[in-house]
C-alpha cells in the first residue's frame, strides 16, 4: 500500500498552493501575476491586507474575486486537509523535493500533486515513450529499456498510456531491486486512473516510485491537457527515448518539447 506523506508546508509553499488552487495548470496567468522573482507569499501578504492584485490580460476577473476570497489561512488548511484526505501531497516552485531539471524548462509548472514520492535529483532520469497504438516490437522494446535503465539506477519516466508508455513502466517495475524505477506523469488528477486498465500498473508505480499532475486533483483528462503534461515528461528527463511514433502524435509533441528543452533525443 502507498505510504501517505504528510507534510508541514512554508509560507511560499502554502502561497504556491494557494495559487494553484485558483488556476490549476494555467502557469501563464500565475506568472503574469507574479514578475520573475516575485515572491508568492508577498503577493498572499499584500491580498490579505487589501492590496490590488497585478493587472493583466490573461488573469479574469472572477479568478481575482476567487483569489481575495481564499488567501486566508483557514482556506488554506482547508485545501491542504483535502489533499491529505485523498493522499495527495503537494511539491511546489519552492520545494526542496522539486525536480531540478523540470525548474530549468521555460514554464515549469507551479505545483505538483503528488501520489508516491517525488525525488528531485535523480541519477538517471529518461523518458521512454511511444505509440498508443504500438506493435508487438514496439511492445518489446519499451519493456527491454525501461529494464535495463531500472538496472542501471536509471528512472523511467513516462505518461501512463496504453501501448509503449505502459510497456516501458511495467519493464523498469520489473527489476526488484530497482529502488526508484518509475515516475508516471498524468494528463488528468493526480487521483484520477487514465486509463482506467491501467489502475494496477498506477497502483505498482506509486508504491515504488511516483505518480504525479499539474492539474488539481480529480480533474479528468481533456484533449488538451496530454499535449501540456508532455513538456513535463520532456523536462524531467535527461534524454528521451522514442520507441514507435506517428508523424503527428502525441510523442511527436514530447520530442519536440525535448529538443526545446535542449535534451537528447
């Protein structure tokens, strides 16, 4: 069984969270908000005591409304309880636990909702990805890599889908002695199983590894949210590893984050 981590959180955290409680997975509207090297519990502070908020284009009126009415400390607690209550922990922009190469992407997300636990610095992190609709050698193959980097303290990284993303996952959980050897990042809630087959394999990566979301908890996967959590799969890895891939595919759209990240592809 995953073992639920509590955590006591800091006033940025606590004011990342309140933010993304807010906007989910709309990093550009957090940002608009806050100019690089703002700080969030300054910006909390200065709601709390009346201040008008930064204006912008890309933040809506009733966000702002929303944004006055939660930045107490009881919403706060609120918020945090709920995340407890549904194991879920949060890593934030400020936390230790954060993964470094993702902080390094040009819109990394404000927070992670985590179920398992997140590593920050991992030895050898690599994407492994590939077609939904795979062949059998493509099945293979994705099994045979995700195993071997497992055994070479490599971490697996990947979207949980059918076809090679599961293939891979399931090789690197393979290796028994492999301490850390996946991490599964959604296209929906942290707590939502996408797809729904899959829960078993969900449920073996979170015991060993992670599996984590920018979106908030119990959102359910849309068309748009597999293409924004592919930069994610893309910027936590040192290389990306494409195993099968249609000319227009989902795992087209990682690799090409990857080589905007600077990755090898």
């Amino acid at each position: 069984m995953t073992t639920v981590i509590k955590r006591d959180y800091n006033e940025n955290e606590r004011a990342w969270l309140w933010l993304s409680r807010v906007f989910g997975a709309n990093v550009r509207a957090v940002d608009a908000l806050l100019p690089k090297g703002a700080s969030p519990a300054e910006l909390r502070r200065d709601v709390l005591c009346g201040a008008s908020l930064p204006t912008s284009p890309v933040v809506k009126e009733e966000k702002r409304a929303l944004l006055k009415a939660s930045a107490d400390d009881a919403s706060i607690d609120r918020y945090v309880d709920w995340l407890c209550g549904r194991g879920v922990y949060a890593v934030t922009r400020e936390s230790s636990d954060y993964p470094k190469l993702l902080g390094e992407i040009y819109d990394p997300p404000t927070v992670l909702y985590v179920i398992g636990r997140l590593q920050s610095d991992l030895k050898l992190p690599i994407a492994v990805i590939g077609s939904r609709k795979s062949s059998d050698y493509g099945i293979r193959m994705a099994e045979f890599f995700g195993a071997e980097l497992a055994k070479r303290e490599g971490c697996v990284i990947s979207g949980l889908a059918v076809g090679c993303d599961s293939a891979a996952a399931s090789g690197a959980l393979s290796v028994a002695d492999s301490a850390y050897p996946t991490i599964a990042v959604l296209g929906s809630g942290v707590n939502v199983v996408y797809p729904q087959k899959n829960r078993r394999l969900y449920c073996e990566i979170a015991e060993r590894g992670a599996v984590i979301s920018e979106l908030l908890p119990n959102q359910p996967p849309s068309k748009l949210s597999f293409p924004q959590r592919n930069r994610i799969i893309s910027g936590m890895a040192r290389g990306v590893l494409v195993v099968e891939a249609g000319e227009h595919s989902g795992t087209s759209i990682t690799a090409e984050f990857a080589l905007e990240h600077g990755r090898d592809v």
